[in-house]
C-alpha cells in the first residue's frame, strides 16, 4: 500500500472515530430528545461512513468496495430514518422540550391568514 493510501486511511479512520466521539458527546450534553435525536442522527452517519471508506481503503480489493459502497449506502437509508421516526415519536407524546415556548390557547388567532 502506497503512503497517500495509508496516509487518507488513517486520516478517515480517526476522523469518523472523531465524529462518532462528538455525536456520543452530543447525546450525553443536549437536553432533550430532541437535540439528541439531531447529534445522533448526523453524527453516526457521517462517522460511520467515514469509518466504511477507510476500511475499504484498507482492504483495497474490489469486491470489498461494494460491499463497503452498499453498507454506506443502507447506513445514509437507515440511520437518518430512525432519527426521524424517534423525533416523531418525541413530538406525538408531548414530551417536555428545551426552549419550548408556552401556548395560551384562548390568545392564540384562529382566523386563516390574510382573512378576516
């Protein structure tokens, strides 16, 4: 293996390693599940993939890379899916939110935009 190849391997592999770490960092600090949801969400995408690319450098045969381009393939399908259905299930059961404003409902216009 050339010294670029080496080199862009072991710079993915700490960088998603990097990410990931971030993303675990963001779940443990934000303070809702909401927020949690978003650092999880684009973090372990990101991370992951980048951990897959380096391993495909690695091993550097073809086979390997479809097999890596396919695991990238279903972690940018999967990953971002379950962050969503988890955010949905956050907003349908009212759970508390960081930073959520209080609704007055008697106060609240009811009437369509523009209309009168």
């Amino acid at each position: 293996m050339s010294a670029w190849r080496d080199i862009l391997t072991a710079a993915l592999g700490l960088g998603g390693a990097l990410v990931i770490l971030i993303s675990m960092v963001g779940l443990v600090r934000l303070p809702d599940a909401l927020c949690r949801a978003h650092a999880l969400g684009k973090g372990m995408t990101l991370g992951v993939s980048m951990l897959l690319v380096s391993l495909w450098l690695s091993l550097g045969t073809e086979l390997a890379g479809l097999k890596v381009i396919a695991a990238v393939f279903f972690q940018f399908l999967t990953i971002p899916v379950a962050s969503h259905l988890l955010a949905r299930v956050v907003v349908e059961r009212g759970y508390p939110r960081h930073g959520a404003l209080e609704v007055d409902e008697d106060r609240v216009d009811r009437r369509p935009p523009g209309g009168h």
